[in-house]
C-alpha cells in the first residue's frame, strides 16, 4: 500500500491530474485514492478524477480538469475568449463543444456546458494548449468570436461583440481570418457591419 501510496503522488506530480482508470493502469487501487484523499493529500475535484491538494484553481486549470473528463471536447465560446483573453466574463459554467453524435457525458464538477458541432467544426480552427501537463483542445481567437455569434443567442450578443473588440484591439485577430471563419459558419453576413464599424473606429 505504501509503494502504491508513493507511486500515486510521483504519477500525479508529472501529470495533475489523473482518472481512476489512468491510476488502475499502473497498478493502483481506489483504496489506495480513496486513504490518499483522506489523509489530504490527494483532493477529487470531480467524480474520477484527482489532483494534488496543493494544486491551484484557477480558470486555466478548469479547462483541464473538463479536458480530461471529456477527451474528445473543444473548449469554445465564452471560455476560449476568457482564456484569449478577449473578455472580462467569467463563466459560470466551462462551454464545450462535441461531436453531434456523441454521448453527453453527466458531470458534476467542474459545470460544463454542451454545444454540438459537426465534422470539421471539431477541428477547423481548434488549436492546442498545454496547462498543467494536459493537452487542451481550444478553438482559436478567429473561430471561437465567429462561433460567439453563431451561438448569440446562448451567450448573448454583448459577449461576442467584446470579444469581437478586444480581438481586434490586442491584435490577436484580422478582418481577413474572421471572413474565412464567418464565410465557413454562414455568419459573416451578421458579422459584417460589427466588424466593419470597429474597424473604422480605429479598435
């Protein structure tokens, strides 16, 4: 049980944060969790997943933990701009996209939130992150502004147009790679007069 107990705290200090099952593959058991998160080394900030007690909570780290409770997810909307940086929101809850065909997982923590795409919606413009040693599929600056105002109804027009200012403030986008992305997702003609009049504000 010791060797267990050392060898679950070495795996989580190289990654941290870890499913009962990735522990299960090295050979180590949920009595062996379950003592660790007793004695407060070890917290489950989720049903399956576990972390060290000293790891922080900040947004980023949010992202992570909803990463690795759902692999195949897209962090998207209002959390791709807060993590971009575009927008002083702070969701309630991680917005995430899946495939449309695929189960909607129920999780408990962190909150997440449920958009469906299609095809190459998953990947068209999906860039990945590393935060705290997991990968974390997140849809760039361009395409997570083009989807805030396809999805303007759920996350509300506001959102999307300061993302729309702060992206082209801090440089992070162009008018040229929000056409490609707005063209793609049938909004560009939405977008067009938001775009064009920020532009010639000098945003």
């Amino acid at each position: 049980m010791d060797s267990q107990r050392t060898q679950a705290l070495k795996l989580l200090k190289a990654c941290p944060m870890m499913r009962l099952k990735d522990f299960a593959a090295h050979g180590i058991g949920p009595e062996t969790l379950a003592r660790l998160v007793r004695d407060g080394a070890v917290v489950r900030p989720a049903r399956g997943l576990y972390q060290l007690a000293d790891s922080s909570g900040d947004a980023a780290r949010i992202l992570a933990e909803a990463s690795v409770l759902v692999p195949k997810g897209v962090i998207c909307l209002t959390s791709a701009l807060q993590f971009h940086e575009m927008t002083l929101q702070m969701p309630s809850a991680v917005w995430m996209a899946i495939d449309r065909t695929a189960w909607r997982p129920k999780i408990d923590y962190p909150p997440i939130r449920f958009v469906r795409f299609t095809g190459p919606s998953l990947t068209d413009g999906v860039e990945r992150h590393s935060i705290d040693g997991v990968e974390v599929a997140i849809t760039n600056p361009a395409r997570t502004i083009v989807d805030c105002f396809r999805y303007r109804a759920k996350v509300g027009l506001d959102v999307a147009l300061e993302g729309l200012r702060e992206g082209l403030r801090r440089r992070k986008v162009t008018s040229d790679q929000l056409w490609t992305y707005g063209t793609k997702g049938k909004v560009w003609s939405t977008m067009r007069p938001y775009v064009e009049a920020t532009v010639a504000d000098g945003t």
